[in-house]
C-alpha cells in the first residue's frame, strides 16, 4: 500500500488536491450559508462545482494511467487495492449514514455532514473510476480493433458524463439525457459480454474471481441503498449529485453481475484449460531435457510416463524399449512388474493386426477374445510407438480401470510427445556418430599430413627427364615411391604397402626409415631386398605384405639392375628399336617368407639405357583399372600407350597415360591407388 | 564367398567359391585355423570356382601357409584360373605353395 502510494503520488496529487479544494470550498459555503451576511467573500457556485468536475477528472486520468502500468489480465492485487481502498471507504460511509439515521435526526455539526459526504465523494469515486478500469484490463485482453474502439467511445462518454456536474447551469432537456443514457447502455452492454478472459483461469482462480466480484457487487449494491438514503436537498439534488459518476457506476454494477454469472457457467470448463496447461508443461518439460548437452534415454522415458500419466489420468502404464529379441519394460506404474509383462504379450499380439498404423487405443477389452478374465483391471488402453521414420526405439502403453477411458484430442497430444522423444533421442546419436566421424577425419588429415612429408616430391636427375604420378584412392593411399641419389647410383623404389588408411601411412614411414639406412650401403640387388625384408617381416602385422621394384642404375655407363619382389612389371621402351619390353623377373614379395629369402626366390635383371629410351614403372592400380565391361587394363595396352608416347617429355607422357586411362575406365572409379613413374633418358 | 570343406582318406579338400575379399578373408581364416585344430594336416584348397582374391586374401592364406609348414603338415592348391594364378605368379607364392593344375593329382600329391 505504502510502495503504491509512493509511486504513484504524483498521479493521485492532482484529484487529491481538488477534492481538498472541493472540501474547503463546501464547508466554507456551509459556513456562508449558516452565518449569513457575515462571510466576506462569497465563492460562486460554479467553482465548486468545476473542482469538482476537476477531480473527477485527474481521478480518472490517474486510474487510467495506474491501472495500466500496474495490472496484468491475470493479477488480483490491483483489485486488492480497490477492494480495500474504495470498498472500505464506501463501507464506512454506508455504515455512517445508517447509524446516523437511526440515532440522528439531523446532523448535530455542519462539519460532520460536509466530512461524511465528502468522504464518500472521495472513496466512491476512486472507487469505481479504477474498477473501471480494472476491468478496463480484463475486457481488452485479447483485443481487437472493434473493441479498442469501443472503448474509446465509451471514454468518451464517460467524460461527457462528468461535464454534467454543470447541468444545473446547462439545463440539459430530460429526454436528451435519456438519449446519452441509452447510447451509454448499449456501449456498455456491448463490452460487458466480453469475458475472454473467464476461459484462461483454472479453477481456484475462477473461484477467488466469483469472490471478489460478488463482495464488489454488494459494495456496489450498498451504494444504491444505503450511502444515500437522505440529504436535505431532496430527489433532484440527488440524482444531480451523482450523475457525473453514474456512467461508471452503472458499467461496473452491470459488470460485475455478469462476470459473476460468467464464473460460475464457467467453472466446470476450468479442467480443459487446467488440462491444456499441464500438456503445455509436459512439452517444455520434455523439452528442457532435450536442450541439455548430455541426458540420459531413462529421463526421456520417465518424463513420457510420468506425463502421460498425468495428462491421461491413466491407471498404469509402462515404456516397452525395443530390444532384439526379448521384450523389456521400464518405468512401470500402478501395476506389478509381472502382470505388466503378461499385459504387453497381449499387447504385443494386437500390434500384429494393426500392420503398419503407429498407434491405438481399445475402448473396451472385454471385447477382445485376447483378454482373459485375468486381467480384469484392464478395461480400455491406448499403446503407441515411439519411433521416428528411420528408427523404434520403443512404445508407450497407458491403462485405465474403466472402459473408453481415451480422448482422441489427448491422442494427438501423446503422439507429439513420442515423436518429440524419439527424433530426441535420434538426434542424440546422430550426433554421437558425427562426433566420432569428426575424430576419424581428424585422425586421417593427420595421417595424411604425415605422408606428404614423407613422400618425395619430384626430384630432377642430370642426364633423365623424371616425372611421377601419385593418386590415392581414399584420404591415405598404400603406393610408395622413393628416389634416392649418391655419387655414382641413382636408386629408385617403388612400392605397394598392404592396408589403406593410417595403417599404410605408418607402414610407410617405417619403410622410409629402413630405405635410408640401405641406399647409402649400396648394396648388391639381391642383398639389398634381403635385408629389406627381414627388416619389414619384424614390423608387418602377420597377414601383410609389401610389394617392391627396386631398380638401381649406374649413373656413368647408365647400366641397369632390376630386382622385382612380388610387384607388377617394369616398362622398357628401347628408342633404337621401338619396342616395348617388359620385365617380369622372378621374386616375392616383401613380408611373404618371414625369414631369410635365399637367392633361388629371385632373379636380377640386367640392362643398359640409351637415349631416349623410358622406363615406366608404375603400381597395380593403373593395370588393374576396370572399363565399363568389367575389362581390366592390362600390361598390353598400357605397353601400347608407352609406345606411342614415347617420343613426349616424361611429364606429358605421364598426363597422355593418365588420359587414357580415364578414358578407358569412362568415369568408372578407380578403387585402387594409382602411381606412374617415368624415366627418360635424355 | 562360400567355403566347402570335404573330408577324404588322407586328407581334406577345402572348395573356395566365388570371391574373397577383405571381410570374406577372415572367413576363410577360421575355417582353415578350425581344420588345423581338428589335427587335419594335409589341405587341398581348391579354387576350381575362385574367382578373384584380393591381397587380403591372399595374406590370409599365406599366412596360413607358413602355420602349416611350422606344424609338419602340408598345403596344395589346384585348379587356379589364369587370372588368379597370375596374380600368384606375380607375388611369388609359386615359390612357396604347391601348386598343380588339376585336383587328381592332390591324390598323388599326398600319397607320397
């Protein structure tokens, strides 16, 4: 009360001030009228009556801009205080006047009189101006233009009824005023019918409404008998005195009345309303568990039962997860864990006749010959999945103790809840797969980094023209090559490591390490692969293997010796001749005899390089090649192609390979990695 | 792929059907491992109907090659289709498993 008046004193001022006016001036003129002749300065009528038309008017503006910074449509404290302002005042005034009428004839003081009526101005007015607009409030909730602007109309006549504290002076003919009374009717009559506002109460709150208004109603009621049962004046003088207000006391008289009666019509449809609401919680509720970082699929599961529970007025109920092949249920209410599961076989053999329909309901399961007299608890139940399009995760089953105990509006509602938890949960582990789909990625750009550090890049040799192709099939590739120089030899290895992703990626790095321990011996062929491989078979997981073409040339004399452990073929395109050879020595690969290979496994190719000769050495990936008829590429063609580029630099004749491979394979992919080397010598 | 293991007086035939690929290969792995289990030392792996074998494959069976050289027992393929037997040829299991053209001889083969 204090806090109100605190904040709003600079809005009641102005009426307060008038009305302390109006008050001076009346018992100044009763003054004046009692002692006649002896007052100096007689105040005119007229004065008094524009303070108080000013009064009536800052009273107004005051409610108008209070109500409206105060009230929500829902909150029962502003009526609170009009209820106890204005009500208690128009209360005591009432309970004055009655008393004074039984003992008192007259007034014994003019003072008294003045004090008592104008208390009553004061309170009366306060009072019903701000239920006006209270209900002001109530009647815009969810307003529309037509009804804002009825409002203003009647705003408008309102304030025209408080220029009729000058119709003494004005002298209004009767049968306009009728008029301006009926106008004010209808208007009135138009607004009151809107009780919007009656619907979004539950119970308790319609109840405590019907309370307050009915107490306003007989304050309202009190006025009319009690407040005003004499004044000297007379019947004119009374109707005139209260005509200013009688606009707002006879909106807010019959307002009150019909809220009272709307309330009441009202109150069984607060459990619909009491119904959407704790459906509305059960959403966000549902909702809420979503949105958190981390839940649990058991809170998704309590807060479906325990919801729809709730909503339903279900009996029992339970959560059915899918499982492959037994059944088990969670979160089982109002019935013992045994005689749920032989409910749900039941239930389980009625899915079978629903084919593909996501839910249903049995009104009546005397009806179905599946029910036993066992179950005689079980009148009607409602099951439904809980599945989005891709996935069932499980099934909600509510029960009840009584037949056709489902609505098909709470249907929709247990519906949306499944789906809501079931795309939940589906998100959930999508998103649990991207995150270890993301580690995979990261994994491999690791991997992948590593190996293009590891891979050489093209290197120039005085004497050739040297160009390698290197294409992995996925993010890390298995072919390896290396070139390796020192004063007399150049050394180059081309290899396939078994495996693909970062398995190869280390398998490779292992073989770079042993390879740059060997070249710089300069070793004979056949002592190289050697040790190579009793170096690979320790490191090579058991089902392994490397293949390798090492090819070893001599820089001076441009003498050639080739050893091949288990990989494809080298090309020899001979300038001088024009031909293709190719060369397939006996050997195995790297890894397939885990011990000491003896000499018998291999055998060394010696040749000489002249001008313009190439040599092609490549992987299994380019032979290997499919067409769109299932044909694999195969040395013969490939042999063609080095022939007929053999007269391009070995860059061109690398890309003219390339070309004819994609053209071969039509846009077929390559599942395999490919690499090309080519050697020419210049 | 499809694995056919038949039992003869002295040893036992293993028919490898259609194509053996990364996954099929473990397969084949178990089958193998379970006959050298059972004490089945002599194994005739026939690859009449092998179509492709892919180096997964092919390290699987190697790797058993060598387990039943380790444990005196002995290993013989036939009727390898060209395509196949290139690829053998290529990496030089030649040098290391037995191979013949025709199943008949296995007879021989293990008599011996």
């Amino acid at each position: 009360m204090r806090k109100f008046l605190r904040n709003y004193f600079f809005q009641l001022l102005p009426s307060f001030t008038s009305w302390l006016i109006l008050f001076s001036i009346e018992l100044y003129q009763n003054v004046y009228d009692l002692n006649r002749g002896n007052i100096l300065f007689p105040i005119p009528n007229y004065i008094h009556d524009f303070f108080y038309f000013l009064f009536l008017f800052f009273i107004y503006q005051a409610g108008k801009y209070i109500v409206k910074k105060e009230a929500k449509p829902k909150s029962l404290e502003i009526i609170w205080l009009i209820v106890g302002f204005g009500g208690t005042g128009i209360i005591i005034n009432a309970l004055s006047n009655w008393i004074r009428n039984i003992y008192m004839s007259n007034y014994s003081s003019i003072f008294w009189y003045n004090l008592d009526k104008n208390i009553g101005i004061l309170s009366n007015s306060y009072f019903f101006i701000s239920l006006l607009f209270v209900f002001r409030q109530l009647i815009l909730f969810r307003s529309n233009q037509f009804k804002q602007n009825s409002w203003f109309y009647l705003d408008f006549l309102v304030c025209i009824s408080f220029f009729l504290v000058f119709n003494k002076y004005l002298s209004i003919p009767n049968y306009l005023l009728a008029v301006y009374f009926l106008v004010c009717l209808a208007f009135i009559l138009y607004l009151t019918i809107h009780t919007e506002w009656v619907a979004y109460l539950t119970f308790k709150e319609k109840l405590l409404g019907i309370f307050f208004m009915f107490v306003i109603f007989i304050i309202e009621l009190s006025y009319l008998f009690f407040v005003n049962v004499k004044y000297t004046a007379g019947y004119i003088f009374y109707i005139e005195e209260h005509l200013p207000l009688s606009i707002v006391y006879l909106f807010t008289l019959i307002y009150t009345f019909f809220c009272i009666l709307v309330l009441a019509f009202n109150l069984p449809t607060s459990s619909l309303y009491e119904l959407r609401k704790l459906e509305r919680e059960a959403i966000s509720e549902i909702n809420r568990v979503f949105l958190k970082s981390k839940f649990d699929y058991y809170e998704v599961y309590q807060l479906l039962i325990h919801h729809g529970i709730l909503c339903a007025k279900a009996d029992f109920g339970w959560i059915k997860i899918s499982q492959k092949n037994e059944i088990k249920l969670i979160e089982i209410k109002g019935l013992e864990e045994k005689k749920a599961y032989e409910l749900h076989k039941i239930i389980e053999k009625y899915w079978y006749y629903q084919k593909n329909k996501k839910s249903f309901f049995v009104g009546d399961s005397k009806r179905l010959s599946l029910l036993k007299e066992n179950f005689s608890e079980f009148e009607s139940f409602f099951a439904t999945k809980i599945s989005t399009q891709d996935k069932e995760y499980g099934e909600l089953v509510l029960g009840w103790k009584y037949k056709n105990a489902f609505e098909i509006e709470l249907h929709s509602f247990l519906s949306i809840i499944c789906e809501q938890s079931a795309i939940a949960i589906e998100n959930k582990e999508l998103f649990k797969k991207s995150i270890s789909l993301e580690r995979y990625q990261e994994q491999l750009k690791i991997a992948k980094d590593f190996q293009e550090k590891v891979l050489p890049k093209v290197t120039h040799i005085e004497g050739f023209d040297l160009h390698s192709i290197n294409q992995e099939a996925d993010e890390i590739g298995g072919d390896y090559l290396e070139i390796y120089q020192d004063e007399k030899h150049i050394h180059i290895l081309i290899a396939d490591v078994a495996g693909k992703g970062t398995t190869a990626a280390f398998y490779m790095a292992e073989l770079k390490g042993m390879l740059q321990v060997l070249f710089p011996l300069n070793l004979e062929p056949f002592d190289f692969i050697q040790k190579l491989n009793m170096a690979v078979s320790k490191c090579l997981a058991n089902n392994l293997f490397i293949t390798v073409n090492y090819l070893k040339i001599e820089k001076k004399l441009k003498k050639c010796q080739f050893i091949r452990a288990g990989h494809t073929p080298i090309l020899h395109y001979i300038a001088k001749e024009n031909k293709v050879l190719q060369y397939q020595p006996k050997g195995i690969g790297l890894g397939i005899i885990r011990k000491l290979i003896s000499e018998k496994n291999f055998e060394i190719l010696e040749f000489h390089l002249k001008p313009n000769d190439v040599i092609l050495l490549f992987t299994d990936g380019i032979i290997e090649a499919r067409n769109e008829k299932n044909e694999e590429l195969g040395t013969d063609i490939l042999k063609d192609w080095l022939k007929n580029f053999s007269s391009l630099s070995a860059t061109e004749l690398n890309y003219s390979i390339l070309e004819q491979m994609m053209a071969f394979t039509n846009e077929n992919k390559i599942d395999d990695d490919y690499t090309l080397l080519t050697l020419k010598v210049e | 792929m499809q694995v056919q293991v038949y039992d003869f007086n002295n040893y036992t035939s293993v028919y490898l059907i259609g194509e053996i690929d990364a996954s099929s290969s473990v397969n084949v792995q178990m089958t193998l491992q379970d006959l050298l289990n059972q004490g089945k030392k002599n194994i005739h792996i026939n690859c009449e109907n092998l179509e492709y074998i892919s180096s997964a494959g092919l390290g699987a069976l190697m790797s058993f090659v060598e387990e039943i050289n380790n444990s005196n027992g002995q290993m013989i393929f036939s009727d390898l289709k060209p395509k196949v037997f290139n690829v053998f040829q290529l990496l030089g299991l030649d040098q290391i498993m037995n191979i013949v053209n025709n199943h008949k001889d296995v007879v021989t083969f293990f008599e011996n």
